[in-house]
C-alpha cells in the first residue's frame, strides 16, 4: 500500500516542508529551546516516513515526545501552542502530498496512516508534559506548605514568648482586683475592669493554645461537663456586650446534654464564636438574633450558633479558619484557627454556612 515512490517523495520535500514549518510555527521569544523547534519539526517529520517503511514504531515516537515534552516543560511554554504547532506540520504534510498528486485510491490510507502516527505522538507529549506540570506544582506546594509551617513555628515561638512574659503581671492584676472587690465591694467601674481583665485574659490564652510550646503548657483537665450549664455561664459572661449590642438570644438545650473533654476549651470555643456573631449583628439595623441549639444522641452531639448579622462572602468563607486570616482591622486573625484546633483536638469538626438570611457555626461530636 505504502510505496516507496511515497517515501521517497516525501524526503524530496523535506527540506521544503520544513523551512514551511520554520517559518510558520508559534514560539515565544522567553522560549531558550526556540531556535529548536523546527529541528523537533524535523525530526517528527522523519518519524513519518519511517512509520510508513515500518522501521518506526510506537516505542520510537513515544520517545520522541517524552525529550520534546520535556523540552517544553523547561521553556514554559503555553501547551496550546504546541499542539497548535504539531498540527500545523500535519496540515503540512497532507497540503504537500495532495499538490504532489497522490492518486485519491492511495490518498485515505496515507491520510490515516499520517494521523496515526502525530496522533500518538500528541497523546504521549501532551500526557507527559502534563504529569511533569503536575510533579513541578507538588513540588511547589510541598515548598509553600514547608515555608509556611516554618513561619508558623517561629510565629508560635514568638508568640508564646511573648505572652508567658505578659501573662505573669496580668495574672497578679487579676488577683488585686479580686482583692479590691472583696475590700471595696461597691466601688464603681470594678465589675468593668474584671471583665475587661477577663477578656485579654481568655485573648491570651488565644495566643498560648497557638504556639506547640502554649500547647503543652495549657493544662488540658478532661471531664464531663453539662453543656447547657456552659452556655448560661458564657452567656452571663457576654452579658455586658449583648446588652451594648440590643441583641436577643433564643436556646434550644436538651437540659441532659452533656460533653466529655477539657470544659475551659470548648468554653473558650463558644466565646469565640458568640463574641464574632455579636460583632456580625453591630453591622445590622432591626431585630438582632442568636440562636443556640444543642443536642445529642448516641451517635453524636451537636451545637451551633446562628445569628442574623452580615453574612460572610462566599469567597472568604472557605478559608475563615486558616491562621492570621481576618476581616477586622483590629483582629488576629487566629480566634477561628484555634477554635477548629480545639474542635478537632476533642475529635470532632466545626463548619459554617452564611448567607443573607442567617451565618451558623455549627460543631459536630462523634460519640461512637
């Protein structure tokens, strides 16, 4: 089927069909293997007319793709202009043996035998510059992951350092403010500054339960604690902002509902989340609601906080609980980061959902 008067015919037009290809191609001029291209061209071209004398085979023109696919990994070059390439010297080839008068009887094999050939060398380069892509982007994120658990050390040393000096003297106020309570019971704005000394004292311990070293220093007490007896102690902990925000909060407790881990977290945890819902509500006019619900079964327990305040983008909300992230211009950005630490430190996972109507922090306890 395939003579030789064809491959003959097609060496004749080589030098031709290639200078066509040279001049033709697309490269960019940040391309350092630009002035490589055609003699790829080339060579592709010589595949061809071994694959028609059957001294090519498949495992020959897969290893020319796999050097030219790697060749254009190292360029960086746009796929698309590769492949448009290779298509293009096709055209060529075809183009030159129709005006070379192939007779039409012979014209389909050849077309098909020429398609079989840039078809499996497109679905070896394209496959093989795509798993190098693929290896090169592991390779960058195993390095971003890397930098940024490095910085989280250094942050966590730092931090910790930091607070363990600040917390010494913020505990011995703490206890003279007791002292002066107990003295003097009804001196004015007393109430203010002990909850005032409470707060940058639950915010320290923010930054301790941050850092591995804080971590290890927080003793982590485990009992089993009623959770509805938690939520009415937080709740008359907030009591002060509650009344300054004009907010309404609704429970939904079964009174049995308990919990098993270190209560000062998970206490911690709902603080966290009340004290971001009382901020969300600032931002609203009309009614403002929280609503709290709690319950379990004997497969697991559940609480979650919704509130009716602004809702959070749904571009920032998959990321509210990465490290240093926040929207406020005063924040931490690690309040949410560490309540999932505590969430998953008790084996269990917190969520959120937002939108106009409603944003709900909801955590999730496996009890089996």
């Amino acid at each position: 089927m395939f003579m030789d008067p064809l491959t003959a015919f097609l060496e004749e037009q080589e030098a031709k069909i290639v200078e066509q290809f040279k001049n033709q191609i697309v490269k960019s001029e940040h391309d350092q293997f630009r002035d490589r291209i055609h003699l790829n061209g080339q060579a592709m071209y010589r595949m061809v007319i071994g694959y028609f004398r059957g001294t090519v085979t498949e495992e020959d023109i897969q290893a020319l793709a796999y050097r030219v696919a790697c060749e254009r990994n190292q360029a960086q070059i746009n796929i698309g202009d590769f492949v448009h390439n290779v298509c293009m010297g096709r055209r060529l080839i075809l183009d030159s043996l129709q005006e070379g008068g192939v007779p039409a009887a012979t014209m389909l094999p050849v077309v098909m035998k020429i398609n079989e050939c840039f078809d499996i060398f497109l679905v070896h380069a394209v496959s093989k510059y795509t798993e190098l892509k693929d290896r090169d982007l592991d390779k960058k994120q195993m390095f971003i992951e890397r930098s940024h658990k490095d910085r989280m050390t250094i942050l966590g040393q730092m931090a910790s350092s930091f607070v363990h000096e600040f917390r010494n003297p913020l505990t011995s106020v703490i206890g003279f403010s007791k002292l002066l309570k107990e003295d003097h019971p009804d001196l004015p704005y007393l109430d203010i500054i002990e909850n005032e000394l409470y707060q940058l004292n639950y915010r320290v311990s923010q930054f301790l339960l941050v850092s591995k070293k804080g971590s290890a220093a927080v003793s982590r007490r485990i009992e089993t604690f009623n959770v509805a007896q938690l939520i009415e102690d937080i709740l008359a902990f907030l009591y002060p902002t509650i009344v300054d925000v004009n907010a309404q909060t609704a429970c939904t407790i079964d009174p049995s509902f308990s919990l098993t881990g270190n209560r000062d977290e998970i206490k911690q945890v709902l603080i966290n989340i009340l004290s971001n819902a009382l901020d969300a509500l600032q931002r609203v006019s009309g009614e403002r609601l929280i609503h709290i619900e709690g319950f379990q079964n004997e497969q697991k327990a559940s609480i979650s906080i919704a509130n009716n305040g602004s809702p959070i983008p749904p571009d920032i909300l998959p990321v509210i609980f990465e490290p240093f992230f926040t929207t406020k211009e005063l924040g931490t950005g690690i309040g949410l980061y560490v309540c999932k630490e505590i969430i998953e430190r008790h084996d269990g996972t917190i969520s959120c959902e937002s939108s106009e109507r409603s944003t709900e922090f909801r955590m999730t306890f496996d009890l089996r």
